[in-house]
C-alpha cells in the first residue's frame, strides 16, 4: 500500500525552500533602489548651510553692486551737467563767432564798394585759417584798428568754439562709458537678487523654520556681543569720568583764589563746546535715522519714501547740517577713524573689506541700518554678521 502513495513534488517543495531567500534578496533590492534614490537627490541639493551662507553672499555682492550702481548714477549726473553747461558755452561760442564773421562781412563788402583791399579780406573772411593771413604785412598794415581787432577777436572766437566744440564731444564719449557702467551695475544688482530669490523659493517649509532658527541664534550671539561692547563702554566711560572729577579736585585743592576757580570753569566750558556741538549734530542725525525704521530698503534710493544704507546715512546727518558723500566708498573718508571700543552715537559703522554695508552707531553695540533688499530700515547690533565683518568706524563731524 506504501508504494503507491504519491510522493510530494520536488519542485513544491524546492519552491518552499527558495521563496524566503527570493523575497529577501527583492527587499533588500527594493531597499537599495530606495536609498540610492533618496541619495541622489541628497548629493545634488545643496545644504540648508551652504544655501544661507550662498544667499548671505549673493545679497553681499548685490549691495556690493548696488553702491557701484550708486557710484555710476551720480558720475553720470555730473557729467550730464557737464556736458549740458559745454553744449550752452559751444552755443553762446557760435552766436558770437557769427557776430565776429558778421562784422568782418560788413568791412568786406565797405571794402568792395570802395574798390580797396578786396581780395584779402574777402579771402581772410573765408579761410579756415586766418591767422595765417597775419604774418602778411601787407595784409596787416591795410587793416584799420577797427578791422584789426574785428579780425583778433574772430580768431579766438573760432579757436575757442572749436576747443569746446572738442571737450564737448569727449565729455559726450564718457557721458556714454558712464552709462554703460550704470546699466552693467544695474543687470548686475538684479540678477544676484533674483538667484537668491531663487535659491529661497527652493527652501521646504521644515528648511526654512531652520534658517529661521539659524538666523535667531545669529541675532542672540550679535545681542550678547553688543551687551559686551555696551558694558565696556560704559566702564571705560565711567573711568574718565571719575579721572575728569579727580583733575577738578586736584585743580580746585591747589588753587588759593575764586578767581582761579573761575577761571577754570571757563576753560571746561570753553572745552566741552566742540564736543556738544558734534554731539548736537549726531542726536539729530539719529533722531532722523529712528524716524526712518520701517521704511523698506530698496537699492539705489535715498528717500524719503526708501533707503539704501549708504543713502540713509547721507539723509540722516544731511539733517543734521553735515554733506556726506554719496557712496560707502567716498563716505568710508569723510570723518575720523576711531576703534570700535571708542565708537561714539552717531559714528557711521563700515562693513565687509570691499567697504558694501554702512549704518549709523546709536551706542551700546547697537546702530540704524538699511540690511539688504526685503528688509526694512531698522535697529540691529554691529555684530549682526559676526564682529570680522566690522571695517571700520569713522565719525564724521
């Protein structure tokens, strides 16, 4: 009976014995198609570190660009204004060359008339060259006073148009190279604005709470660097203080009469003046400045309405009486350079070494600037990129 019972099929059951090994080796293909795909992905994205320090640097070199733009714009208004004053001066130049050409027409046709000295003159009036015509003294000596001076002054007349004629033309040629310029700085300006547009558009909704929690922990450490600034400050304040009161002291133990005494109070006054004075000139520049947060930077613009940083620290000690230059560049050598340790309210802070970002000091580490584009004018410690980024401090007045 055993004989005929059928035997299991081999095939069934060398199947059973394969399935698990087959199923493995499909999920372990499945898992690394699964990670190599994530991985690509991964190695051709660039970090959420790499992308803020990308776009930290593209709004670099857009203010970079943009104080270039600032620099172009207002050489081109200058030499627009020169070439207009040329152009007036050619104009007035030529009226007059006619009225020169005009008198010697009149001695010239008086001459004809009478029948005299035709042919010189007529051919003096139409050269191109008249003062060749003035080393032929037969020419000169049948030339009256009159007609001699009408002559001189037709000769400088026409030198003197041509030269301006000349510098008029030149200053068109650079009038040209200064636009070309403006318009370079201007494409340059937006397109670093519109890469790092780009590049935060690309950023998940997770990656920008985490630039947002970077760029918190940035502004913390740049709070607690200005506290440090704020105190020793302070500190070194309170030191001349007290050396100030230990100096009366010393001067009022060692003076017998009232009249010493006197004497010196008026020469602390009369020291103490130029310091109130800047001292007046910067609250106002400041106080300027504070009505200014909130306003939006926007490159290029210098109020009332926008700002850029440069533009803004111009505006702000304008209305305090003191002519900054336009630009971080020229602006950077219109005052005194302190440290930063002796920055005083008012002091204008450089940053980054191609001198791009200015603001104005308020004291205690902390200062009113125009950041960068879709930000607004505001106050934010000098450390706000980190204390390398400081170039340096000037006082202005």
């Amino acid at each position: 009976m055993a004989s005929h019972r059928k035997s299991r099929p081999t095939g069934t059951r060398v199947a059973g014995i394969r399935t698990p090994a087959l199923a493995t080796a499909a999920l372990t293909s499945v898992a690394l198609l699964s990670q190599t795909a994530n991985a690509t992905p991964s190695d051709d994205r660039p970090t959420l570190e790499e992308v803020e320090k990308k776009v930290d640097d593209l709004y670099r070199q857009a203010g970079s660009a943009t104080e270039k733009y600032n620099a172009a714009k207002e050489k081109t208004t200058k030499q627009r204004k020169k070439v207009d004053t040329l152009l007036d001066d050619v104009a007035q130049r030529t009226q007059k060359l006619n009225d020169a050409r005009e008198e010697l027409g009149s001695f010239a046709s008086a001459q004809y008339r009478t029948g005299a000295s035709v042919p010189e003159t007529a051919t003096l009036l139409l050269a191109d060259s008249p003062q060749d015509y003035f080393d032929q003294n037969q020419l000169m000596n049948r030339l009256t006073g009159r007609q001699k001076t009408a002559v001189d002054d037709y000769v400088t007349q026409q030198s003197e148009t041509m030269k301006k004629r000349r510098e008029a033309t030149e200053s068109l040629e650079t009038l040209t190279d200064s636009q070309k310029d403006l318009k370079t700085a201007k494409s340059t300006v937006q397109k670093k604005l519109a890469t790092a547009r780009e590049l935060l558009s690309e950023l998940t909704a997770e990656e920008k709470a985490r630039l947002a929690a970077i760029e918190k922990k940035k502004k913390q450490e740049a709070a607690r660097k200005a506290a440090e600034l704020a105190k020793q400050q302070a500190a070194q304040e309170e030191a001349e203080r007290e050396r100030r009161e230990e100096a009366a002291r010393q001067q009022e133990s060692g003076s017998g009469s009232s009249g010493t005494s006197d004497g010196t109070g008026s020469s602390d006054s009369g020291s103490s003046t130029p310091g109130t004075s800047t001292g007046t000139k910067a609250e106002k520049a400041i106080a300027f400045a504070r009505a200014q947060i909130g306003k939006p930077y926007v490159w290029g613009a210098t109020g009332p309405g926008s700002y850029d940083c440069s533009g803004l620290t111009q505006a702000a000690w304008k209305a305090a009486g003191v002519t900054l230059p336009r630009v971080t560049y020229d602006q950077v050598n219109a005052g005194t350079t302190v440290s930063v340790s002796q920055a005083q309210p008012g002091d204008l802070v450089f940053f980054y070494d191609d001198i791009s970002h200015v603001g104005l000091y308020i004291g205690d580490g902390m200062m009113i600037h125009a950041p960068k584009p879709g930000a607004y004018v505001r106050e934010e410690s000098i450390f706000y990129d980190g204390e390398s980024s400081i170039y340096s401090v000037v006082r202005p007045a």
